[in-house]
C-alpha cells in the first residue's frame, strides 16, 4: 500500500480534462460509470497514476467500494492527504512527481 494518498472526493468530465491536460497519467478506472473519487498513490511500489473510486468491483456497492478503500488506507497506515478543489489536486501530484 502507498504511503500517502492525494485524494479528490470530486468527479466529472471537466475534473479529467484539467488532470489530462496538466500531463498526469490516468487510469482508464476514471471515466467508469460510478467513479465518484479520484485518488493518486505516493510511495513504493505504485504505478504513478490518478485511479478512480467508487466504481463497482468484485460486486461491490458503491459505498461498499469506498468504505474498502477507506479501511485499507487506516489498516496500512495510509496517509490521505484530501484536496479541496482540481487546482490543489494537480499541484499535490505535482509536488510528488
């Protein structure tokens, strides 16, 4: 699990463009149906991309999706770093590249 998270409890095609066009990486996982969060792993052993959450998997819920990722963060020690708006999430990402 990474160390940090940067985390965007935001979603929507203007959200994507900004990310794509700031030259961050994504993972096609964004544009799903039920991707409400977006998040971007810091640390060891991660593929330096922006990942959506929420989306179905495994056939998980919504919810049951979100509360997975939240209790794999505390279980690991994860630290989500939480942004308020794109702007901010670009340039965390941007801080750690």
């Amino acid at each position: 699990m990474a160390n940090k998270v940067i985390l965007l409890k935001q979603n929507s095609p203007e959200i994507r463009r900004k990310i794509k066009e700031a030259g961050i990486s994504v993972c096609i996982c964004i544009e799903f149906k039920d991707t409400i969060w977006l998040d971007y792993s810091v640390g060891l052993n991660v593929t330096y991309e922006v990942h959506g959450i929420g989306y179905h998997e495994d056939n998980e819920t919504q919810q049951g999706n979100i509360s997975l990722t939240e209790y794999e963060w505390k279980k690991y020690g994860t630290e989500v770093i939480e942004c308020k708006d794109v702007d901010e999430f670009i340039t965390k990402i941007k801080e750690y590249k």
